[in-house]
C-alpha cells in the first residue's frame, strides 16, 4: 500500500456498548429512509427523483469532507473501471430496490434484499474463493426456509387467486438489488481495497447521481422524476435525505471507532425496524407466518455475517439501502 492510500492510526474503539448504539440508531435511519421513500412514492413522487435527492445531499456533504481533510482524488493503477462499475453497480441497487419498495411492503422488500450474504458467498465461490463451510450452507438452508414464510410460498401456490403483476415484480427487484449489492461488495473487497475509503465513497456517490441524472434526462424511466402531489411528499423526501444523509456520513465517520468485524451483524436490525416503522407510519403489518419468517431470515443473515464482516466495514460507506 501507497503511503497516500494508507489510512491514518486506528482511532481508539468505542466502548462496545456506544458502538452497538450507533449500529442499532444507522440501522434504524435506513429503514426510515425506505419508509420515508414508500410514503413519498405513494403521493406520486418518482423513483429518480427520491435517489437523486439522496445522493445529491450525500454527495455535497462528503465532498466537503473529502476536500477538508486533502484526500487525494487518485486511484490505484487500474482502478478507474472498477470505480465506474461500483458507482453505477450501486446505483442499480438503489434503483431496484426502490422499486421494490414502491410495489410490495417495505418489509418484505427489506428481508429478500438482506440475503445478499448469500448471494457475495457463492459468488466468491464462483470466482475462485473458498468454497463455504459446511456452516455457511447450512445457514443459507436456514435464510432461504425464512423467506419461504415472509414470501408465502406455500399459501400463494395454494390459493387459486392470482400472485399479481406488482407483488411479483416487486419481489424480483428487491432480489435483483441483493445480486448487484453482492457483485458491489465483491468489487470492493477484490478490486479496491486499495482504494482510500473516503475517495472510494466519494466517487461511488458522484457516479451515482451522475447516472441517475443521465437516465432522468434521456427518459430511460418514464416519470422517474415525478414530483409528489402534495406537501406530504415533500416532507417525506427532505425526511428520506436527512436520514439517509445522517446514516451515511455517521457511519462514515465512526466506522474506525466501531470494531465492524464484531459488531457490524448489528446493523441487520433494519429489516426489524423497517417492520415497526412500516406499521406505524404506512399500516403495512406482515402476518405472523412472515414475522415467523422474517426472524428466522435475520437470525441466519447474523450469523452468517458474524465472521464475514471485514468487507462490510470497506464497503458500508459506498452504499446501504
């Protein structure tokens, strides 16, 4: 490692009941975020729109960082594609998850996106990593069980009536955000790791919002950048940013003071609080077979990741949901 990529003394840790604090509040601001999204959706704000203002406020926060604190915008030899694929990998997740959150429960959304651990091991497999445990697939049998029940398989197979366009679809997108995060994390762990975590962000975010400008612009998503009907709209989007933004920066700022390699299986409590949110601010409740479900999926993704977080702590500042 360069001596202008290597990353300053390691600040000393919090103790591990503040670090624990700070996990469960970020975790509990994303899920806020896709409700806050959800809401401003639901009054005729576009999709474009929302991840635009998301970036856009994130962006202008930590180029502010970046420039304080004189990093250096140069990546390593042979990076530059690399970087262009994280930004517009990531971006693709925001979009589809998004997407999903505009057409089924923002819980049910939350749980399928959340397998990606599943998805970064097997593709780590596929491309020349270790091959998983015996653990591992044990806990991916588990994961996948759970969304058996927060899915309803069995029921929806039984019923006579029709799944629907909107729910299935819904679905797929929230799978499709777990395959791009998953190819994104890869990325980061494999292909810049070298990378200053500041700068990485940085231009993950700015390829972002260009990107989503771009396809606003060329008319790639027919009324993405709709704007909401009514002040209820407004609010949620400002109210999205903010929390958005806060998680963000806030974890990108503490995360040397936050042991992610014991404490980062932490964050999954956004799935839960997704659920709570969802509840009282949208009514949307999943049944007690989905609760059941859902608990089982969070359960296995903590203890799928609880050894596998060193790639989290690289990449949780590029992106999360």
């Amino acid at each position: 490692m360069t001596r202008s990529s290597a990353l300053p003394d390691t600040p000393t840790p919090l103790p591990r009941h503040l670090a624990v604090l700070v996990l469960l509040c970020m975790g509990c601001a994303f899920a806020g975020n896709h409700v806050a999204a959800r809401v401003a959706f639901d009054d005729g704000a576009g999709v474009l729109l929302a991840i635009l203002m998301r970036s856009g406020g994130t962006l202008l926060v930590l180029a502010m960082m970046v420039l304080w604190q004189r990093q250096n915008l140069r990546l390593p030899a042979g990076a530059w594609r690399w970087q262009l694929t994280l930004g517009l990998l990531i971006g693709a997740q925001s979009l589809c998850l998004y997407s999903a959150v505009a057409r089924v429960p923002v819980a049910l959304a939350l749980l399928v996106a959340n397998v990606f651990p599943i998805l970064l091991a097997l593709l780590t497999w596929a491309l020349g990593g270790p091959r998983p445990t015996a653990r591992t697939a044990a806990l991916m049998g588990m994961i996948l069980v759970g969304l058996v029940f927060v899915l309803e398989v069995p029921t929806r197979l039984s019923s006579e009536q029709s799944v629907g366009p909107q729910w299935l679809l819904g679905v797929c997108l929230a799978f499709c955000a777990a395959c791009v995060f998953a190819c994104a994390l890869w990325i980061t762990d494999h292909k810049l790791s070298q990378a200053h975590g500041s700068v990485r962000s940085l231009l993950t975010i700015a390829i972002v919002f260009s990107s989503v400008n771009l396809a606003g612009l060329t008319g790639a998503l027919p009324g993405g950048f709709d704007l909401p009907a009514t002040s209820t709209g407004w609010f949620a989007l400002a109210t999205l940013v903010v929390l958005y933004g806060t998680g963000f920066i806030v974890l990108f700022i503490s995360i040397p003071r936050l042991d992610m390699p014991r404490n980062a299986p932490v964050m999954n409590i956004e799935p839960l609080a997704t659920l709570l949110i969802g509840w009282l601010v949208l009514d949307q409740m999943l049944n007690p077979g989905q609760v059941l479900g859902g608990a089982i999926v969070v359960t296995g993704i903590v203890m799928l990741t609880y050894r596998k977080t060193k790639r989290v702590e690289a990449a949780v500042a590029d992106a999360t949901d």
